[in-house]
C-alpha cells in the first residue's frame, strides 16, 4: 500500500469518526433537553396533585359539616322548612 493511499484511508476514517462523535453529541443533548422537560414538568403535576389533594380534604371536610344534624336543621330553618312536630 503506497503512502498516499494510506494517507487517504487514514483521513477518511478521521473523518468519520469526527462525524459520528458530533451525531452521538447531537443525540444526546437533544435528550438531555427532553429529559429536562419531562422533569419539568413531573415537579408541575406534583404541585397540581398536592393541590388538588388539599381541595379533596377541604371538600370533605364541608361533606361532614353538611351531613352533621345541626347544620341540617340550621339549613332547614333557613328555608323555612318546619317539622311536623313543630306545629
């Protein structure tokens, strides 16, 4: 093999080989840049579920206020709803 053929091959292969790294380095801050998305917003969906968690307890706290007797009764008088006992 002559020396400029080798020369050829050698950088040829150089070539390919710059090539190929700038490709895989490509690849992989574009998933760096997607994996950091994803992370984003999986901290956006926690802060949603801790709120919406927060309003659930509220709710059910108002559903044991609204199923308690005197709160019914306070509802009751208010609409002018009388028992029949009360006549």
């Amino acid at each position: 093999m002559t020396l400029e053929k080798l020369q050829k091959i050698t950088a040829s292969v150089t070539a390919s080989a710059v090539l190929l790294l700038f490709i895989l380095v490509a690849i992989m801050v574009y998933q760096m840049g997607i994996i950091n998305g994803k992370r984003a917003k999986i901290e956006e969906l926690k802060q949603e579920i801790a709120l919406l968690e927060e309003q659930k307890q509220h709710t059910e706290n108002d559903i044991e206020i609204w199923l308690s007797d005197w709160k019914l009764k306070e509802r009751a008088n208010e609409l002018g709803y009388i028992y029949t006992t009360d006549k």
